[in-house]
C-alpha cells in the first residue's frame, strides 16, 4: 500500500498563521514534513495600519515541537520580489521544495469589497482575483520549475464552493476561485506527470475570520446551521488531513483533481 509518510519533504504552506494553514502547516509535520511557514503581517481593518507582531512564531514553534524543522516567512505573496524570498529561505532548508499549499484567499479584505453585483466596482473584482488567483498563480510559477528539475512535486490549491455554483453577494470571490479552479487544472494538465496539482473546494469552514462578519454587521455569511448533510461546519483540521493525503505517494494517481469538501451540498 503506498505510504502517507511525507518525511522529510520540505512543504511550504501559505496563509499558515491561522485557521487552515495553520492546520495544514500542523498537520504536515504530523506526517514527518518539514515546514515553511508563511504569513504576511496582518493589517489592523479599522485603523488601515499593520500590527506590529511577528504572525509566524507560534506555528513555527508547534512545528519544532513536532521534532520537525521550521522556518518563518513573513511575506505578502501578491509581491513576486516576496515571493522570491520565500523560495530562497525553503530552498535553504535541505535545497528542494516538495509540496506548496496555496491557502492565502479571500471572500473580502482591506483592499475590496463582498456585496451583490450591482454593489461592486471593477477595483473589487480586480482585487479578488488578485488576492485569489494572482497570489496562487505566482506561487505555482515559482516552485514548479523546481519541481520540475527535482522529477516530483505536489502543489494543492484551496478554492470554494463559490467557484463552482454562483455566489449571490459574493460574486467577485466567486469568479476569482473558478479561475483557482480552472488555472490549477491547467497547471496538472501542463506540469504533469512531474507536478501533481489538484483543488480542494471548501464549503464552510471554522476559521477566525467568522466572527468578523458578525463584528461587520453581515450575520447571513455566518450561518449556526449550514446548509449541508453534516449539519455543522467543516473544521481546519479535517480539510487539512485532506491536504495531507493529496500531498503523500498514498494520493500518487491524484491530480487535476477538485475534491468538493462542504458536507454534502444541500441544493
């Protein structure tokens, strides 16, 4: 039976000071991984200004108490010049990158609105893709001819729901996370059969950013009862041990694949 043993590999997990990359990165060095940690300084939404803390610390510290190795990136991964430096410090823990988990996303942020069509301007579209779709694209692109060089490689995409059936109030998000859908098909489709590249479509999800929609006024984003056959959300730590199977040899005939992780839709 193949292994879902990843030690060893070096993974690099975007968007992993909370919520799911915080899982991800977690679970990762749980399977034996060595973990890049990577976050950007969070912005201060009522003021516009950055909090002055360090957001990687305490997932790289869980990491090494795993007995794995650990770096901390902190980085915006919609600047390329970032990006790069993101590589180069991967690169320096054992000189090879094997797994890359694009988790940084967004419904919403400091930089664009959610709201029904006729609400949104062409800045709030262009930002949510860019947030979405620019930050995943420019992460693949930069791994993956390392990947290619090293023969292997997996890269796991984090879409929605909202890019696979529409998106009433939330339709920028929506059309941003089918094109994370449609570029990570290309990129199996390109990549392969070096790069295994698959999507991961979540429903709802615990995350920290669910109280934020109460404090924002916007109580019908947060519903206490999805509509789903689980009757409840799905957590981080159950959609990161699906990121753990797609990213391990147990998953080696998976890609270009969109896994739909939301309970069991009720339409």
């Amino acid at each position: 039976m193949p292994s879902f043993d990843l030690t060893d590999r070096v993974a690099v997990v975007t968007g992993a000071s909370q919520g799911l990359g915080k899982a991800t990165a977690i679970a990762l060095a749980e399977a034996g991984a060595d973990i890049v940690v990577v976050a950007r300084e969070p912005e201060d939404v009522t003021v516009g200004r950055s909090r002055p803390h360090e957001p990687v610390a305490p997932v790289v510290d869980a990491v090494r108490s795993l007995g794995r190795r650990a770096v901390g990136v902190t980085a915006d991964v919609r600047d390329p010049e970032q990006i790069e430096r993101m590589v180069e410090e991967a690169l320096g823990l054992s000189g090879r990158i094997d797994i890359l988990v694009n988790v940084v996303g967004g419904s919403w942020g400091e930089t664009f609105r959610a709201g029904p069509l006729l609400e949104l301007s062409p800045h709030d579209v262009e930002e949510a893709y860019r947030v979405n779709v620019l930050t995943m694209f420019q992460c693949a692109t930069a791994v993956a001819p390392l990947m290619m060089k090293q023969g292997k490689g997996v890269i796991t995409n984090i879409a929605s729901r909202a890019g696979r059936e529409p998106s009433p109030g939330s339709a920028a998000y929506g059309a941003a996370k089918a094109g994370v859908i449609n570029m990570s098909l290309t990129m199996a489709s390109e990549w392969g059969p070096e790069i295994r590249v698959n999507v991961i479509a979540l429903g709802g999800i615990e995350t920290p950013h669910r109280p934020r929609w109460i404090d924002l006024d916007q109580p019908e984003r947060v519903s206490d009862t999805p509509d789903s056959a689980m009757r409840r959300l799905g957590t981080p730590e159950e959609h990161a041990a699906t990121v753990v199977w797609l990213s391990s040899d147990g998953a080696g005939y998976m890609t270009g694949a969109v896994i739909d992780a939301h309970g069991g839709r009720l339409r």
